[in-house]
C-alpha cells in the first residue's frame, strides 16, 4: 500500500508519499479499500501539531473516507468482504488501504457516491450530534450558524433547516453568501464587512437565535454568545480561526443560557449504537435529498498538499475531497 506519512506533525511540507506494508486487521477490525477521502480542519491542525489528540510520529492523517473492506478481523460482525463503506477512523485516511475499528464502518448505500461517502460522515455526523442530540433543535427556532460555508456549517445549515429550524447563516465573502442562500438559509451577515451583533438582531427582530453553531472560535465567539436568545444554546463545535476564546461567563447567567461542548469522535466511541442510529437517520435525509455534501474540489490523492494549501486558505467552499483511481 502506499500513504501520506507524517513524519513530525510540524506542517503539511512533514507529509510524504510513501509505501508501506499492507496492514492485517486485528479482532473487530477491518482493512478498507479507500476509494475517496476527505478533508476536515482537524487534519490540518493535526500535521501542524495543534490539534487536542496528538498521535505518535509517523502517522497517517485522514480521519474520514469512503471505500470497500478487503479483510476482516477476528469478531467482526455484520460487515463482510466487498461491501461499500464510509468510515470515521482516528487517521489512516489519505492512503489506498486503513485498517479501522469495525464500530467506526458504517455501510453506504448503492444511491451514495464515494465522493458524497468520504464527505459526509465528519461533517453530517457533527452537526446532526450538535444540533438534534446537543441542542434539542424544534421547529421553528432560529440558528445562527458560523462558517456556514465550509464542510460543517454547511452541513449544519441542511440540517437546520430539514429540522424546520430559521437559519441564519455567517460566513466572509459574498461567494460565500451566495452559497448559502443557494442552500436554503433565511438571511446570511457578511462578518467581514457588517457589524454581527447588529446583524443579529436585525435578522432576529431584536431577539437574537436560540442556537448558535461555532465551529469558527476566535473573535467572532463573543459577540455570538452576547446575541444569543433567553434559554438559548451555544454550540461549541471548533476553533477554526486558530485561537480558544475566552468568554465572560456572566453572559451565560444573565441568559439563562447554556455552553455546550460537541465532540463527535468522543461521541462516536463512547456511544457507538446512538451514534449509528443518527447515520441511519441522515443517510435517509440523504435519499430524501434533505441533505448533500457541498463538494468545493474532487482531486487525486497525489495533490494533498494543494488540498492543504486550499483548506489553509480558508477558500473552500464545502468539502475538498481526494480520490484513488
């Protein structure tokens, strides 16, 4: 097999192309056949070295793909050689071959291209854990989510709105606005040329959301938690600006609010079973056409590092996605 290596996680010029054996899986492992993977900003942070799991050099990044299992490991059940399957594994992704926890596969159905399995995992899965399990999301209440242009904002706003939610969309740029209103959202605020907070309530008649989704961080962290609604929930789901804010939590008192932390790998280990049920569910938004990856690029495995450099640049629109001919 061959797999882009990190040698030291300082930067993506540490990731090299490299052979490797050809992994045996273990008990209750598979070994899959990858046929597309895709970028997360977790994978970028965690060849820079600053991501909260730090795994031991070498490694190989990629924590979301799509393919078809090859072998299994003693114990496996449910699963067999030569089915199609999307994965969430703890790296290993950006490769020809990943040996994975068989509770991290989930079966693709025949309607999913591998394009739309390697994308949809991570960021459907997030959002759907923050928004339905986390945030007790009804009908009819407004979100405001950041970045809702890139992989998981644009995720989370189908998601908002398949649950007859209100969106409000965030985003830099006015390609990104367009994409958005493109999606669905209600209203969108330019963050790059409007004052949020005045935004905010402008969208909300004065009431502000009762959820915000933040996978952003940042400077944008405080004015969002200062807008939100009486009883309103605040998603912490990243920190893609590059710095953890720090919030005055009076502001959580005098709004009845509430913090709320989502971490979908912990999520997903912990609570295999709830975590399966919540793929079912949007795997039949999907056949329903509720929700679909928002893909920015499809490229070869072989150009990672301009994958890295688009993602870096904070460019894309959606997800970028590699492939294996």
């Amino acid at each position: 097999m061959h797999a882009w290596l990190c040698d030291q996680p300082t930067g993506i010029d540490a990731v090299h192309w490299r052979e490797l054996p050809t992994p045996e899986p273990g008990p209750g492992q598979v070994r899959v056949a990858i046929k597309a993977a895709s970028l997360n900003f977790p994978d970028l942070l965690i060849v820079q070295g600053k991501y909260q799991i730090r795994p031991e050099p070498p490694f190989v990044p990629g924590s979301e793909f799509s393919g078809v299992i090859e072998a299994l490991g003693p114990e496996v059940r449910g699963l067999r050689a030569g089915m199609r399957v999307l994965a969430i594994g703890s790296g290993g992704g950006f490769g020809t071959h990943a040996v994975v926890d068989a509770a991290r596969v989930q079966p693709l159905p025949e309607a999913f291209p591998f394009e739309d399995g390697a994308a949809f995992a991570f960021t459907y899965g997030t959002s759907y854990h923050a928004l339905i399990d986390r945030a007790a999301l009804k009908a009819g209440e407004t979100v405001f989510v950041l970045g809702a242009a890139g992989g998981v904002g644009s995720a989370a706003l189908q998601i908002a709105k398949a649950a007859g939610a209100r969106v409000v969309a965030g985003v830099s740029s006015q390609a990104k606005c367009e994409l958005c209103l493109n999606l669905g959202a209600d209203a969108v605020i330019n963050y790059a040329s409007e004052n949020l907070r005045e935004a905010l309530k402008r969208h909300t008649g004065g009431n502000g959301p009762d959820v915000v989704y933040d996978p952003v961080g940042g400077d944008l962290a405080e004015p969002s938690l200062r807008s939100l609604a009486w009883r309103g929930r605040y998603l912490v789901v990243g920190f893609a600006q590059g710095s953890i804010p720090t919030l005055p939590l009076n502001l959580v008192l005098l709004k009845g609010s509430s913090l709320v932390g989502v971490f979908l790998g912990e999520f997903v280990r912990r609570e295999p079973a709830a975590a399966a049920a919540q793929m079912q569910a949007l795997a039949q938004w999907y056949a329903q056409g509720l929700v679909k990856p928002v893909i920015d690029q499809v490229l070869p495995m072989s150009k990672l590092h301009e994958a890295y450099a688009r993602m870096a640049s904070r460019r894309a629109l959606g997800k970028i996605v590699l492939i294996n001919s």
